[in-house]
C-alpha cells in the first residue's frame, strides 16, 4: 500500500486557471457569504479574503446578517461589513465591484435581501460551494458536494494553484476553522483521508489547532448552558418508533434567558447522541418566521425533509429551513412530515 501523502487534484484546473486570471484582472473584489454565517462561511471568505489583501486588492466581505461572537476572533472579522446595518452603503459596493466570491451558498435566495443586488450587480462572479444543486447566475462555479466544507474546497484550490507556500497563518486558520465547525471537530462528514493531509499542511503553517477548537466551543455564556438544560429538559420530544426526535424553543421560552445570536448553535446535534435516534430537528420561533435546522445519520436524507416540508436545503446530514406561519402551525407541519416519512426513518435506521 503507497503511504505518500497526496492531495488530489479535484478542482478542475481549467476553472483554476480561470479563478486565478480573474483575480489578477480585478482591482476591487466583494466576497459575500449566506445567511447567519457560520464558521464554513466566515471561515472561507476571510482566508480568501487575506489571500487578496496580500495581492493588493481593494477587497471588502459582506454577510447578509450578524454572526456569534465565538467567530469574531477571526482574523479580519471585524472588517466585515453587515448588510443590514447599511444597505445601501452595501449595494453601492456591490454594484461597483469588478468581481464578486460567494462563498459556501449555491443560490442568491441564501444571501436575504441582499440577493437581488447580487444578481443585477455587473461584476463577474465567481461560486466557491460545497451545497447541491448550484445556481446558474454565476458565470464560473465551483461546487463541490462531496467535499464536507467550503474552506476545503478553497484550501484545495490555493494547493493546486501552486499557493500553498505562501499561505500566512492567518489564511490556514481561517480555513482550519471552517473545516472543523462544518464536520463538528471532525466527528462528521470527515472520514475522506485528505482531510487529515491538509490539516497536516494547515498545522505546518504554525496555527494552533487547540486553541482554535477552544474559541469555537469552549467559548459559551452560562446562559447558554441554561437555555441548552431547559431546552433538553423540557422541551424535547423523542419519537422512539420513528428514531427522531424533535427541540423547539417559542419567543416567549427565550425572552426566559438573556438570549444572544449564536446561543442556540449547536442544540440540534444533541438528540443524536441518544440511542436509536437518527434524525433530530430543532423549531425556533425567531422575529417574524420560524428557523428550523435539521441533522441526520446514516443515509436518511434530512435535506429531504427540509425541502419538501420547510422549503430549505442543505446536506444530507445537516439542512435547514424557513417557515412563515405560527409557532403552532410549523410543529404541525413537522409532526405530518415525520408521519410521511416513517417508512424511510425505519427503513434507515436498520428496523425493516
Ligand atoms: P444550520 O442548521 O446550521 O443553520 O444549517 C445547516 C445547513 O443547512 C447549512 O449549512 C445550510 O446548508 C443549510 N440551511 C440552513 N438553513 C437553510 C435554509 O433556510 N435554506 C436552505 N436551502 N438551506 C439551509
Ligand atoms: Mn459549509
């Protein structure tokens, strides 16, 4: 057995060549991100984001909304500009920019209110993406579902680019982070080997993988705690017969703890770690529409469910949804659709 370490080549290189012609051409370049932007999506475009700054690159990164606080230790998170604290300034840059990224979404729809300046924006546009099912309105696409986090892919592209020598330390911890928040510290979607030849790269760079890990999760407010042992003390229901279980939290059981954006990241994963559970769903009534996020094991498809019942997406094992209606209406909704797919559940889980 051949034990070289070796990273393949899965960017087709006629798409690298092309990225990188597009980057010397651009003088001011936008990279933008999905909605509440998670480690994967802050953690892609700020690395990208310092690999252009070093390229003298008028550059800006722009999310839709707000993002936790135990992602703003990030190099350069704190130049990252808010869409909805000034849309307008927003929309200006956009539609001046000669090149804009987006970074780990696959249509305009996950940008907000800021997708429609997205798409009427001039620039060339460029999709960096690990979701299913791109959009057509970029005009290169580089959407790789089999790979578990955008900061990978990105990662990849740098490699065989031939710019992994000059990576900083700050690049390979942003893209360090992505890749450990997208596969919950490599205890999901991370079985592929190269993961760990890439990390080996990553921790040539100096970063400290530990102390990393600690700013992502060891950084909670006790009120969070909280929220988590009242959410899982009162407000799961587990479905043993369907092997799913379900957490919802309404307005009024959060107006309960002092609640910050980010406090509730993370609940969804716990009911897996009950026996016989292998799809776990968490209901939050937010301001004007219900967020659902939901994870899955094995093969049951939970990006499924989220699409046919809370029109959203996302991976096999890890999706998410929108819902406008009532608190009431959504679990609904949610109990019909755990009904219909009861065969599946069971069938998944091994029982039939
Ligand atoms: P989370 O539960 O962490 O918010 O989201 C997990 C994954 O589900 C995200 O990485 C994203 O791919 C997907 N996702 C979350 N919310 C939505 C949504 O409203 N629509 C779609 N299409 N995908 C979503
Ligand atoms: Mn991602």
């Amino acid at each position: 057995m051949n034990c070289t370490p070796s990273i393949s080549n899965v960017i087709q290189p006629r798409q690298m060549e092309q990225i990188m012609d597009a980057i010397d051409r651009a003088e001011k370049i936008v990279i933008t991100a999905h909605l509440s932007p998670d480690g994967d999506a802050l953690g892609s475009s700020l690395a990208l984001y310092h690999f252009l700054k070093r390229r003298n690159k008028n550059v800006r990164v722009i999310v839709p909304n707000s993002f936790p606080y135990f992602l703003k230790w990030m190099k350069g998170a704190r130049e990252i500009e808010v869409y909805e604290y000034n849309p307008t300034a927003a929309q200006h840059i956009l539609s001046h920019a000669d090149l804009i990224f987006s970074m780990d979404y696959n249509i305009s729809k996950r940008v907000g209110d800021m997708g429609p300046f997205l798409d009427k924006s001039p620039a060339q546009k460029i999709l960096i993406d690990h979701h299913l099912f791109p959009g057509e309105n970029f005009d290169i696409i580089v959407s790789h579902p089999e790979i578990s986090s955008t900061s990978e892919v990105l990662f990849r592209l740098f490699f065989q680019a031939g710019k992994y020598e000059e990576l900083t330390q700050a690049e390979a911890e942003c893209i360090y982070c992505g890749m450990m928040t997208d596969t919950g510290g490599f205890t999901y979607n991370s079985s592929d080997p190269e993961i760990y030849e890439i990390i080996s790269l990553l921790l040539r760079k100096n970063i400290n993988k530990d102390a990393i890990y600690s700013q992502v999760f060891d950084n909670y407010s006790a009120e969070r705690f909280r929220l988590l042992g009242f959410t899982l003390s009162q407000r799961m229901e587990i479905y043993p017969e369907l092997h799913s279980a379900l957490l919802y939290l309404s307005r009024e059981d959060q107006s309960r703890f002092r609640f910050s954006k980010g406090d509730t990241e993370g609940f969804v994963n716990y009911p897996l770690s009950i026996k016989g559970v292998i799809f776990s769903t968490f209901i939050r009534e937010d301001e004007g529409l219900i967020k659902l996020s939901f994870r899955s094991q094995k093969s049951f498809p939970c990006n499924e469910f989220a699409a046919d019942f809370f029109n959203g997406g996302g991976h096999l094992n890890a999706s998410g949804g929108e819902f406008y209606g009532t608190f009431e209406e959504a679990l609904r909704i949610f109990n019909e659709g755990l009904r219909s797919y009861e065969e599946k559940l069971k069938r998944t889980a091994g029982e039939l």
